[in-house]
C-alpha cells in the first residue's frame, strides 16, 4: 500500500472516529469549514489537525471535548481533513506526523 493510499484511509479513518458518537453541535457551529478552494490549509491547521487526530485516537470517548479545546467542530474537522487529503504534499506530511 503505497503512502498516498495510507494517508487518505487514515484520514477516513479518523473522520469516522469523529463522526461517530452524538451529534449534538449547534447550527452556528456547523457552518465552520476550511476554505478548500483557494488552498485554505495552512501548517498550523495541519498541526492542530496531527494533535487533534492523536488526542482523539488516545482518548476517543472525550472527542467532542478535543475537539472543542481546539475551536473545531466535528463538521469543521471534516471538512479539515477532506481539505488534507486532497493535497498530495499536505497528505503525506500528515501521514508521517501522525505516526
């Protein structure tokens, strides 16, 4: 399984994680997302989404709360996660950061 491929099913992975539970965020909440379209994935939010993505892995009953300590919502953690892997550059640094 080449990276790219590990990289995206990590990624699928880890948005089923986080939408898997109770959906209880707000409307206003649900409008966060990450602006794909003019390339809106900085490093920072590729970080915060490595340190989301291990906290959440290590402790996944506490996710809404990860998430929330962070400013994302499961909606917006999504769309966080779409906007990584479909940059082949950002989907590889994220593979290997999240080892």
């Amino acid at each position: 399984m080449n990276a790219r491929t590990r990289g995206l099913a990590l990624a699928a992975a880890l948005m089923l994680t986080a939408a898997c539970g109770r959906p209880e965020a707000p409307p206003a909440e649900a409008a966060e997302v990450v602006d794909t379209q003019s390339g809106g994935v900085s490093l920072a939010d590729l970080d915060r989404s490595v340190t989301v993505a291990k906290a959440i892995r290590a402790t996944p009953g506490a996710a809404d709360s990860i998430l929330a300590a962070h400013g994302l919502t499961r909606p917006g953690f999504d769309s966080l996660m779409y906007a990584i892997a479909a940059d082949s550059t950002l989907a590889r640094a994220y593979t290997e950061s999240i080892r």
